[in-house]
C-alpha cells in the first residue's frame, strides 16, 4: 500500500463513524454498533499503527539513502577538493624549496669565495713567516759557524804565531846577552863564556830531560793502570736511560748540532769508520778536540783518563793514556 491509498482509507472510515452517530439507535442496535464500531476503531488504530511503522521505515529508508548519498558526494567534492589543494600546496613548496635552494647555493658560493681568499691569505702570510724565520736562522746559523770557525782558526794560528814568536823572543835575548857579557869582557871572555854557558845548558838539558822523563814515565804507569780500572766500570748501557736521548734531543736543537768544519791534525788524513777497540794518534784527542761540556749535548758524563772527543762527524771516548777507544757514536753531528 502506498501513503495516498492509506490516508483516503482513514478519510473514509471517519465520514462512515460520524454519520453513524448521527443517527439514533435503539439499545440493542446501539450495543451492536458499539461493539462493531469498537472493532473498526480497533481496526483502523492497527491499520495506523501499521501505516505509521511502513512511514517510519519507509522515512527511515529515505533517509539512509539520502545520508550515503550525501556523504559520497561530500566525500568525492572534499576528496576532490583535498587532492586539488594538495597538489597546489605541493607546487607552492617545490617552488620555494627550489627558490631556497638557489639562495642557498649563492650563499654557499659566496661563502665559499670569501673562505678561499681568507684562507690564501693567512697561507701566504704563513709562507712569509715561516721563509723569514728560516732565513734568520740560516743566517744565525751561518754567522755562528762563521764566527766558530774563526775563532778555531784564530786560535790555531795564534797558537802557533806565540809558539814561534816566543821561541824567536827567547833567541833574541839569548844573543842580546851574550853580545852584552862580550863587550864587557872582551870578545875572547865572551866567547869563552859562551862555550861555558853553553855546556851547563846542555847538562842542564840533560838532566831535565831525565827527570822529566822519569815522570813521564811514573805517571804514565799511574795513569794507565787508574784507567784500565776505571775502564772496567764504564758500563756502555748509559742509551737505555732517557736522560740520555741525545737522538730526541737534536731533533729539536738541530743548531747545537752544526759545529762547522772538522780540520784533522794531518793535511793527508781521511775519514775512517772506527769501532771500539781501536787505537788513536794522541794528536786526534788533543785538548782542541775535548767536548767540554758533554750534558749540553746529551751525553754521560766521563771520569778518570776517559774524554769525549769530536772525531768528524763522529763523537768517540778515548782513555787518553792509552788512546784505546771505549764508546764511539756514529753520525752525531751535521
């Protein structure tokens, strides 16, 4: 049944009821109709209730409906409108991260041109520097050795110079005094004593010379025998100790290490690699050849007959009264 049919159904039934209650029974008739009239009622109210619940349901139905329709159409324009913003919200941040990006870019560059420059800079003046600094020391290093060297060769020389010199000093007075004690006594006096003074210097010569060879010779013996026993405690593990490290040592005062030029006793003499055991000449550890201050190089220091001694660029400890070398470092200096 439709809603139109079940509303003229209703119509109908009410003008039915209300003209029979226009019309007045009698008792009997009036109980029957009651009794029908109750049924319809009862009737009619079913028949509502159940037009009511078909409405209901039927409202109901309408209403689903139209709520699924409504939403798919809200969803597909909200997924559509969604999509639509999220694509323009996509192109607008591609292009700003592309904009960034390129500002970025110039920054980077740019920054990049201005370390470079900065960086140059400080390198140069770095080169700088370092080139004055290592030309300084060049020529400290230079004018030392220079003045070393002078001051060897000034010594070597005036040592030789006052050798001569005196020795010539000493002739000179020699014949200034014999000259003067011959005029005095005459040339034949003179003469005479010349000869007499001449023999007593000669004896004197002689017996000084025995003399002092004796004490050569005792102290010779004493010297030997006190360094072959002071030989004997030297102990050579003097390298294991840090205190020693004169390798650590010239690295980082390289400049101590540059004594300038070896000049051997000999014209004739070159360089031979020694060990220990070996024998020198007395004129290679001469007293210009000691290393007095041997702490300042790293160096044990020695005792008894025993001397460090610069030997080329090698530095060897002699016992100079045998010239036996005991130790010996090769390459120590520059």
């Amino acid at each position: 049944m439709s809603i139109t049919q079940l509303f003229k159904g209703s119509a109908l039934s009410a003008l039915a009821i209300a003209m029979a209650a226009t019309v007045q029974p009698t008792p009997a008739e009036a109980q029957n109709r009651g009794a029908e009239n109750r049924s319809e009622r009862q009737q009619a109210r079913q028949s509502n209730r159940g037009e009511r619940r078909a409405n209901r349901q039927s409202n109901r139905s309408q209403r689903q409906a139209n709520r699924q329709s409504n939403r798919q159409s809200n969803r597909q324009g909200n997924r559509q409108g969604n999509r639509s913003e999220r694509r323009s919200n996509r192109q607008e941040n591609r292009g700003d991260r592309r904009a960034n990006r390129q500002d970025n870019r110039g920054e980077r560059r740019a920054n990049r041109q201005s370390n470079r420059s900065e960086n140059r800079s400080v390198r140069r003046e770095n080169r700088r520097a370092v080139n004055t600094r290592r030309e300084q020391t060049r020529g400290n290093n230079a004018n030392i050795n220079r003045v070393r060297n002078s001051t060897r060769r000034d010594a070597y020389r005036e040592g030789r110079r006052d050798g001569v010199r005196n020795e010539r000093r000493r002739d000179r007075s020699e014949d200034r005094r014999i000259r003067r004690d011959a005029y005095r006594d005459g040339r034949r006096d003179g003469a005479r004593n010349e000869r007499r003074r001449d023999r007593y210097e000669d004896r004197r010569d002689r017996r000084g010379y025995r003399n002092s060879n004796r004490g050569y010779r005792k102290g010779y013996r004493n010297g030997y025998r006190q360094g072959y026993r002071n030989h004997k405690r030297w102990n050579r593990t003097w390298r294991k100790s840090n205190r020693y490290n004169w390798y650590g040592h010239r690295r980082s005062y390289r400049n101590i290490f540059r004594l300038g030029r070896y000049y051997a006793p000999y014209r004739s003499h070159r360089y031979s690699r020694i060990s220990i055991g070996f024998y020198l000449d007395s004129l290679f550890f001469s007293s210009r050849y000691y290393i007095n201050d041997p702490w300042r190089y790293r160096l044990p220091e020695v005792y008894g007959p025993y001397r460090w001694v610069r030997y080329y660029d090698d530095v060897v400890l002699v016992d100079i009264y045998t010239g036996e070398v005991v130790d010996v470092i090769h390459d120590f200096f520059w």
